[in-house]
C-alpha cells in the first residue's frame, strides 16, 4: 500500500483547504434551528462555499464505484443516521442531533471535516453521545505521532466508546485525503495496539468515528447513500483531517469557530 507523504507546499494548502472547510460549519452553525430543512442548510453551505470562498463542494457528483453520484453539496446525518445523509425538505426539530459534513476543494486539494450540532435542546442521552464521540475522536488524535501505528488510534477510540457502552460503526473508517477525496491509508476507528500502517511526517489522514448509542449494525437506505443505525438508535460522529508532524500532530481542519480540545472525563 503507498500512501503519500506531502511536502511542505502541499501541506500549506491544505491548511488552508482544512480551515476552510471548518470555516464553513462556523457560517451555518447559525441556521441550524428548529423548522429549517436539511436542504436549505445545503443550499446555504453550497452558496457560501461557491460564492463566498471560492471553493469547490467535493461530495457534489461524487460518484465512487459502485455508486450513483451524491446529489448535494454537504452531508445530513439526523439522528439515527449514522452518515452520508442526503439533504431533504425533512425539518429539523427540537431535540434533534444532526452531523454536518463538509469537504472542499481549494487549489485541487481537499479539506474535510464535521460537527455535531444540538437542534434545541438535545435530551441527556443525546447530549452524552455526542460528547463521548467528540471526546473518542480526540483520544485518537492524540496517539497520532511518528512511529505510532494505526492501530493505536483505533484502540483508543474503541477501548473509550465502548468501555461506556456504545458501539463502534466498522463499515466506514477515516482516510487518507489530499488531491483526492479519498486516499490511502484507511483508518479504522477500532484495532489493537501496536498494529497496522506506522505513521511518518507528512501522512495526513481523517479520524472520524462513527459510535451508535445502541448496537453497531446498519441499514442502507434506498437513496443509495444514507446509512442509519439497524436497530434505530442515535448515532454520532465528529471529524478532522490531521497532519503527522515531526513530534506529534497538527489538526488542520481549524477555524475561529471549531469547539476547543475536551477536557476528557469518560471511561477510565
């Protein structure tokens, strides 16, 4: 498997690309509200991603083998979807979890990223996934290093989520990501110590686990796209493109309005 290091040059423009895509989900935070429609926060991210940055929306026509092409700009993921969720005339209402996943494309690079958001009010169940899953995602995060391995980032997503109950969503994984949307290495949000792909300066890759309140089992929808939760249980997920530095990391997908590091204080 060849995964590609970036150079210096490479690694500045997707800096940038990282910042913007997270500068996006600053702009819409706003208009994620009760009685607004999945399709009017698409509509609005597309707007400001064309018109105002001047980037390119990566999931429009995106059409991986096998699959008819993404229809939408951004990704919609309510509730019990776990990702992919096309955008829709469904509205929003209070107490609903919805995931927004934003990737552009500036300078032919791509800037991947995505929150959790709180319609309302969220219930105390609601609320405690979406946290753990942000936290999950920063304990991976931090075992990023040189000469770390894959596997180290998986351990400490799974050992968290599901050391408080949850599941973790084995069907998808982060990626590698750079001139292509989807690049080489996978990164899974489960493993063992000590396992898979080390990691060198200048890999750049996503984590962004998937983890249902319930059991790990999906469903595909008919649309192609959406999956959901088997068993209709809330599922959440967070995401950044991180960079493996010279002594650690660097998480590029930054803005004025990314939700600082958490202060951990689930599992052990």
């Amino acid at each position: 498997m060849t995964v590609s290091i970036k150079t210096p040059q490479e690694i500045e423009t997707m800096r940038i690309a990282g910042r913007l895509a997270s500068e996006v989900l600053d702009y819409i935070t706003p208009y994620v509200v009760a009685g607004v429609t999945t399709e009017e926060l698409d509509t609005l991210c597309h707007r400001y991603m064309v018109d105002v940055q001047k980037t390119i929306p990566a999931p429009l026509n995106y059409a991986p083998s096998g699959h008819t092409p993404y229809p939408k700009s951004i990704c919609t993921s309510v509730n019990h979807q776990i990702c992919h969720g096309v955008p829709g005339p469904k509205k929003l209402k209070n107490g609903d979890i919805v995931n927004l996943d934003i990737t552009v494309i500036y300078e032919g690079y791509h800037g991947d990223t995505s929150r959790m958001f709180y319609v309302g009010e969220p219930s105390i169940q609601a609320k405690r996934l979406c946290e753990v899953t942000y936290e999950a995602m920063w304990r991976g995060i931090d075992e990023v290093k040189p000469g770390a391995h894959l596997g180290d980032i998986g351990f400490a997503i799974q050992k968290l989520a599901e050391g408080v109950g949850y599941s973790i969503v084995r069907e998808f994984c982060g990626h590698g990501i750079g001139a292509k949307f989807h690049e080489n290495p996978q990164v899974l949000h489960y493993g063992r110590r000590g396992t898979g792909m080390e990691l060198k300066p200048g890999m750049i890759f996503t984590i962004e686990p998937m983890i249902n309140a319930g059991k790990a089992a999906i469903r595909h929808l008919p649309d192609g796209w959406t999956i959901t939760t088997k068993d209709g249980s809330l599922s959440a997920q967070w995401e950044h493109t991180v960079l493996v530095t010279g002594d650690g990391y660097e998480v590029l997908t930054v803005s004025a309005g990314s939700p600082p590091k958490p202060v951990y204080r689930f599992g052990s």
